[in-house]
C-alpha cells in the first residue's frame, strides 16, 4: 500500500501507518546518481524513499558516466534492474522511461532540472520540491550524493533508504556469481581479510597525501591535481593532513596497524582496491608483514574478469560482494565504500570491520619510528585506541548542524537495526590465531 505524501504535516509521533491511503501518483522523478558506485548507490536509495514519501514515479536512476572513472555502465549493467522495480513495488512505483505521454512533453520542452539541497530533510521535499513536481509534472535531480540528511528523518523514511539498499539493489547475475566464486575461492583456503587500500594515484593526487613518496612521484601528483580543475583544493599541505588523520593510511603504515593489532600474519589479505601507487616498493613491507597478499586478478583466469574489464564500477561491486563476505573488513580511508560497507555489515549481523583511527596511528607510529615507543607499548596503544571501532553496536554520532562530521546513515543504519541496549558496550580487541577477532 502506497502511503499519502500528506503524514508530513502530521505531529512527528504521527505514524504514516495510521493515514495509509490509495496512492495518486504526484509526478515523475528523474535523477542522475553522481560519483562512483557507492557512492550512486547510497545517492539511490534516498531518492527511492523520497519518491516512496511524496507519492512520485521513479524513472530508474541514470548512473554518473562523466566522474573519473569514466565507467559507460547503465543501472542495468550493474544492479538487477528487474528484482529493483519487483521488490519495491509495494512502496514506491518504478518505471524503466517516462510513458510515451511525459517523455513527449519533455522533448518539446526544457526538462525542470535542480541539484537537492545538500544534507536536507523530509520538510525540505515536501515544502519546496513537491510543488515543483506537480508544477511541472517531471522534475530531474542532477545529483543525489548526501542529499537526505543522516539524522532527524522519519523513521519510515530511514527504513526506506534500508530497504532499498539491503533488498532491492541487487547486483546483476555475473558479477554476483563471480563475486561468490571469489568468496568461494578464499573461504576454502582459510580465513580472510579484506584490505580497502585507497592508496590509488587518484586518491594520492585528490587529497594531496604524499606520505612515503619519493620527489619524482610528488610532482606527479600535484601535477595530475591542478590537470583536473573540478579538483578545486591545489596548495595542500601533506604533512599538517597527514598529522590531522585525513590521509589514507599508506601501505607501510597499514602493515604495522595490523601488526600491532596481532592479526595473524598468515591471514589471506584481498585487496579491494585498483593499482597501488608505487607498485611493488611500495607494498613490500605490508607483503612481507602479510605473505598471503590477494587480488582478484591473482585468484581468477583472465577470461573470468575479461566481461568487467574497463568497467570500474563492476570491478568495484565484485570487491563489494567480497567484503561483505570477509572476516575482517579492514578500509584505510574513510571513503563512500568504506562507509556503506561497514554499514551493510553491521545490518548482517554486526560483522568485524575495524575502523582504523588515522589520526591515533600516524601519531603512534611516527612515536614508534622514533624510538619513542616500545613496539609492546605501541601495539597495546593501538589495542587499546581500536577496542571500540570494531563494528558492534553503538549509537549513531549526530552533531547537529555539521552533517559532514556526523556518522553517515549508511555507515550506520541504527533505526533498521536491533535496539541498543544500555548494557550493549564495544569488547574490547581478543584476536585468534586464525586471524579472526573475537
């Protein structure tokens, strides 16, 4: 049953269950997701449960193809488009184009397009946007990155954005197939940890982190940050970013992390990211802390990646699948995947993802480097400053007015998990010796 757009006037203990009406279709919503592929999908899922709760027509989301990955998949070439339009239609009512009626008008005359304010709640929709969209019947957001608002949303609607993005969006056969035949791979060889290493030239480039760099290798980076002029922070300063936790971890700062933390040095590493910047110099002291370094490129025959290949997007699901998968889920870099899949592993069932603090380690380890620290004292430093970042349950941080420093909803999805109690608190870091944590 489709609910009335209405219960938004309504006290906020008001239910929209209690006004559940037959739905009247107030127009057609078309957006174009932006950035890459977790960070479209989280953009997907708040456009699903705004068009759910302003009683709109949802056109199947256009995916980004201009971002810097410059990925030509359609929606259809990654999610199941089929399973996306079924699994919601008790909801929200999806289509794959405008009718025949719409699209007419709309190639007759310039389509209404708006960016959504950023951060923004049911209010905002229901006040400034849904005029609109009965003014002009069909309305086109031109991006949906962080345009709903972590906190101070209708539990309805946070359940929404739940559903849509732990049921409906459901990757395309092949890459779910390939993704279980990764999973199938590693799990039969042992434990395994999954490593997001954002220590790509991109990412290097965009933050400015030169960490570990030799001078050939800063130039190029700064060189490829002022080539895009979209990239608008140029003069940066690496070692104050880098000090402030706001670098990715590099390679060699990832391995005594994880070493500190003594997860076993036989553990299977993944690695869920594209081409390391520095290549193998760079890697070593992580491969020699951890000989069991996988991507998976190393576990399948070229011919099995050959369909996904020049598809950034794809590539980037079938690592999704695997993290999701893993022991350990263990991002260097607070990036959208990091995020979303920490987020869909606590819906799984609070699995271990350890969330590195940058800002701790760089500290501890730049103490360690000196001769500051004992390397006891700095592994029980590092215990000690992780023993709460381990993926169980805990309240959501909300920061009122300051979006961008709240946890992210889909890093933790607390209205579409079970409650917290008082007496739930984090445990403190106990590591087996097969390299999962207890």
């Amino acid at each position: 049953m489709f609910r009335s757009s209405q219960h938004f006037a309504l006290p906020p203990q008001t239910s929209t269950a209690d006004i559940e009406r037959d739905y009247v279709n107030n127009g057609f919503l078309m957006v174009s997701a932006n950035g890459g592929l977790n960070q479209m999908r989280a953009g997907i899922c708040d456009m699903v449960a705004i068009a759910s709760f302003l009683n709109l027509t949802l056109i199947v989301p256009e995916l980004d193809k201009t971002s810097f990955w410059n990925d030509r998949s359609q929606f259809e070439d990654i999610f199941d488009v089929d399973h996306f339009i079924s699994s919601l239609s008790d909801e929200v009512r999806i289509l794959k184009a405008l009718p025949h009626k719409q699209s007419g008008r709309v190639e007759m005359a310039s389509l209404y397009s708006m960016p959504p304010v950023s951060w923004s709640n049911m209010t905002y929709y229901y006040d400034t946007v849904l005029p609109r969209i009965k003014k002009y019947e069909v309305l086109h957001f031109t991006k949906t990155d962080a345009r709903l608002a972590n906190n101070g949303i209708p539990v309805e609607v946070q359940k929404m954005r739940c559903k849509a993005n732990y049921k409906a969006l459901r990757f395309t056969h092949p890459i779910e197939e390939l993704g279980k035949k990764i999973v199938s791979i590693l799990r039969e060889r042992g434990p395994f940890l999954v490593l997001h290493l954002r220590y790509e030239m991109d990412m290097l480039a965009f933050s400015g982190c030169t960490e570990g760099c030799n001078d050939k290798e800063i130039e190029e980076l700064t060189n490829m940050r002022y080539a895009y002029p979209w990239w608008k922070e140029k003069v940066i300063n690496s070692r104050r970013k880098r000090k402030s936790g706001k670098c990715p971890l590099t390679p060699e700062e990832t391995a005594l992390a994880l070493r500190a933390l003594d997860i076993d040095p036989s553990i299977q590493i993944y690695i869920a990211a594209g081409d390391i910047y520095g290549g193998e110099r760079r890697m070593e002291s992580l491969r020699l802390a951890f000989p069991q370094i996988i991507k998976k490129e190393t576990l399948l025959e070229a011919s099995d990646l050959e369909p996904f290949r020049n598809h950034s997007n794809q590539m980037a699901a079938l690592d999704y699948i695997v993290s999701l998968e893993s022991d350990i889920f263990a991002p260097t870099y607070g990036g959208n995947m990091a995020r979303v899949v920490e987020g869909h592993r606590r819906y799984l069932g609070f699995r271990t993802t350890i969330r590195l603090d940058r800002m701790l380690l760089v500290n501890l380890i730049d103490q360690y480097k000196k001769g500051r620290l004992s390397w006891d004292d700095f592994s029980q430093a590092v215990k000690t400053g992780h023993a709460n970042r381990m993926g169980s349950p805990r309240p959501r941080l909300e920061i009122p007015g300051k979006p961008k420093e709240e946890d992210y909803f889909y890093n933790n999805p607390q209205e579409c998990l079970p409650p917290i109690s008082d007496k739930t608190k984090e445990s403190v870091i106990h590591v087996a010796t097969n390299g999962t944590i207890l």
